[in-house]
C-alpha cells in the first residue's frame, strides 16, 4: 500500500486511504519543506527519505513509501510524487472523506480530528476573517452609503466592488487601471477627493506598501465621516514583495500608533490571521528553535473616525521614495 505526502504550511502531512497523519517535523541538522507533495531539502534525499521512514516507523506494518523520481534544483534536492499530486487534486485538498485526521504539533501535543473540525480549527486561527465580517456587520448597520476603497486595483484579479452593494463605491489606487476611479496617492487622500465624504473605507494589503502609514491615517480621516469606519489589512511576518515599496510589518500594537485621537480614531478591534513560522534558507545551531516563534501573515484593524484629525506630515512621497511603484 502506497502513502503520499503534501503538505499544510510547516505541517508534515501523511495521506491514508482512511485517514492523514500530521506532524511537524523538528530536525536540526537541515530544514525540510512541503508544498502540498513536493519535498524540499538542504541535504541528500536519501536522507530525507530515511527521516520519513523513522516516522511512520510506529504505523502499521506492510505500509510502503513511493518516490517516482528525484532531480536536483539549483538551491535544494527536490522529491516529487507526481501519483499522490494527482490524487490530492482530485479529493479537492482536504476531503470530507477521510474519517480522522491525527495532528501531532511541535510541542508533541495530540489531537484527532475529523476533516470538518480540522478546517474549523484552522478557520478559527483566521481572526481576520471575523473581523472583517465584524466590519461588514457595522457598515451594514449603520446604513453607510459612501466607501473608499484604498488599493483597488485586481493585481491578483479580485475586483471587491461587488462586496459593497447598495453603497456609492470609489476605487482608488497609486496607478490607474481596472476598478480604479482615481489614481491618487494615498499619502494625498485629500487632494484628490472631498472632504468628510466617506462613511466606510477599505483597504486590503496596501499598508506595508505606504512609505508613511502615518500621513496616509491622517488623510483616511480628512476624506471620512465622524462617526464612519475602516477596516485596514496588511501583514504582520511576511516576506519582502513589491519592492523597493515594501516599507513596514504590523503588530496588534502598531495600529493605536497610526490610529488614535490625534489622528482623528478609535480602535475598535484588532486581529490577527494565517499563523506562520519562519524557518532559515540555511539552518545553523543559533537558529535552534526558532521553528517554534509564532507569527502572522496578517494583521487587521477596525477603526472608528471620532473627530477631525489635529494633526499633519507635511512630507510629499516624492521626497522620501524616488522610484516609482513597481507593480
């Protein structure tokens, strides 16, 4: 009986015709990398295929291990499965169908779940999906009818117009194109729209891009009404894209810096989603255990314009960033 393997972000995953063993796997020596049946490794595969069999060395017997074929990258050994690719592709990831799902975390820590409490799990890390439907929740009833979208542009092909019906919808962003209504710095709200104009604004991975964050909290409250709210999303660890405008990383308490009384604010709520570890290109004994610090690709915010902001930053973009945006 064949098993194939894939994995869910730093999760080592087994594939049964009955059930998935996960574990994280803590190794010393070298990192090993999953994307769903693709390995990753810093050494010989060999080895790699020596460290799979020590752990399902406790599994029932007559169970075998089905590598096709091996090929080197430039950076890693890479293993491929193509067979259990397929198979995961066709089940639609991770099905209903299998009964149990065994989750071995990396404080050894057991837990057996069904498929639909694994997916509850990992939705319930997902913070940021709450607090966003948290702020839907408020625009809806406090019957907003004006919202400003910061970044609207389909870089990745989601136009979120439609999310805001029943509502005058403007799309704004730092270069013209597709959903955009305007092309204005965000650094610069103001001088392209009116005042005290907008009872919501949205703004989905557009604030690690800003080279001020600050001065772009301050025109959020010129262009808004008291008493109207945002919902701000960005990241808390990931890694460098779309630079060089990729400037800052949010924490829980980074937001209260942006958003406060000066600026014109209140916090209403924040949130993290998507838990992530970090683990080194290259792995050396001053990196032991950092495999184990816990961080998040995203970070959110709901805020609540309470009054004019008494505040400025009169610094243009142009004076701090000489490119131009990249994407």
């Amino acid at each position: 009986m064949a098993i194939a393997a894939y994995s869910a972000g730093s999760v080592f995953c087994l594939q049964f015709p009955d059930k998935i063993i996960i574990s994280m796997i803590q190794i010393e020596e070298y990192s090993v990398f999953f994307d769903f049946v693709l390995i990753r490794a810093r050494i010989d595969p060999l080895k790699v295929q020596q460290e799979i069999l020590r752990v399902v060395a406790h599994l029932p017997s007559g169970l075998e291990w089905d590598i096709p074929f091996t090929k080197k990258s430039e950076h890693s050994h890479i293993i491929y499965s193509l067979e259990s690719r397929k198979q995961f592709a066709e089940a639609g990831g991770l099905s209903d169908s299998y009964p149990s799902i065994e989750v071995l975390f990396i404080n050894n820590e057991k837990k057996i779940f069904s498929a639909a409490e694994f997916k509850a799990e990992i939705e319930g890390k997902n913070d940021t999906h709450k607090l966003e439907r948290e702020f839907f929740s408020i625009i809806q009833n406090a019957k907003a009818s004006t919202v400003l979208e910061i970044g609207s542009r389909p870089r990745k092909g989601t136009i979120r117009r439609t999310l805001f019906q029943g509502m005058e919808y403007t799309g704004i962003d730092i270069k013209p194109g597709q959903n955009v209504d305007l092309a204005v710095d965000a650094h610069a709200l103001s001088s392209g729209l009116p005042n005290q104009n907008f009872s919501a604004v949205y703004s989905i991975y557009v604030f690690e891009h800003l080279a001020m964050p600050w001065k772009a909290a301050i025109e959020m409250a010129k262009v808004m009404k008291i008493g109207g709210h945002a919902y701000v999303l960005s990241h808390q660890t990931y890694g460098i894209h779309d630079a060089p405008w990729d400037f800052w990383r949010f924490n829980d308490t980074t937001w209260p810096t942006l958003f406060n009384k000066k600026s014109g604010f209140e916090i209403v709520a924040t949130a993290f989603g998507d838990p992530v570890f970090m683990t080194p290109r290259f792995y050396r004994p001053d990196w032991k255990g950092s495999e184990e610090i816990l961080g998040y690709c995203d970070s959110a915010v709901i805020v609540k314009k309470i009054a004019e902001p008494v505040i400025d930053w009169n610094v243009e973009t142009s004076e701090v960033v000489k490119d131009e945006y990249p994407a």
